[in-house]
C-alpha cells in the first residue's frame, strides 16, 4: 500500500510541474546565454585541453596521410541515365 501511495504521490507531482513548465516562459536572451553555457560546457574539454597539451594530444590531432599506392590514376566517368530530350512533358489538368 505505501508504494501505491508513494507512485501515485510522485505521479501527481511530475504531472503538477510540467503543467507548470507549460506555462513558464523565459526571455529570448536568457535562451541565447543558456546554449552558449551549453556550448561552451559540451566543448570544455576542447577548450581547456588546448592549453594543456602533450604530444598523444598533438597526435591524435593530425589528419592521417592517404596511401598513394592504393589509389587508382585512372579517371572516373559519370554517365548520365537519360537526357532532357528524351523526357516526357508533364501533363498539367486544369
């Protein structure tokens, strides 16, 4: 019975606050600093990290070469599947 009673007092309460949140509104600006926190907190690592930086930093950084030796020099060409002359006007009802 007290875990009846504990759901449905927890229920009531989720249900009170996002009605509640419905009707809460903040400023444009308040909305703007609050995804520049966001932004500034996804990529905190990345900031902070630049400052402090050691070499398997530096390595994972640079771009990996693509093997010469495995590339083909022959060109590739694109044929195209139809040309606009042999398309089929649309038909306009009117």
């Amino acid at each position: 019975m007290r875990v009846w009673l504990a759901c449905f007092f927890v229920l009531f309460a989720l249900a009170e606050f996002f009605d509640w949140l419905q009707k809460f509104n903040l400023p444009l600006p308040i909305y703007i600093l609050g995804g520049a926190f966001l932004a500034v907190a996804s990529n905190y690592d990345k900031i902070v990290g630049s400052y402090f930086t050691d070499a398997s930093m530096e390595a994972s950084l640079e771009h990996p070469q693509l093997d010469s030796s495995t590339s083909s020099t022959e060109p590739i060409s694109l044929a195209i599947a139809s040309s606009v002359e042999n398309a089929q006007p649309a038909k306009v009802d009117e």
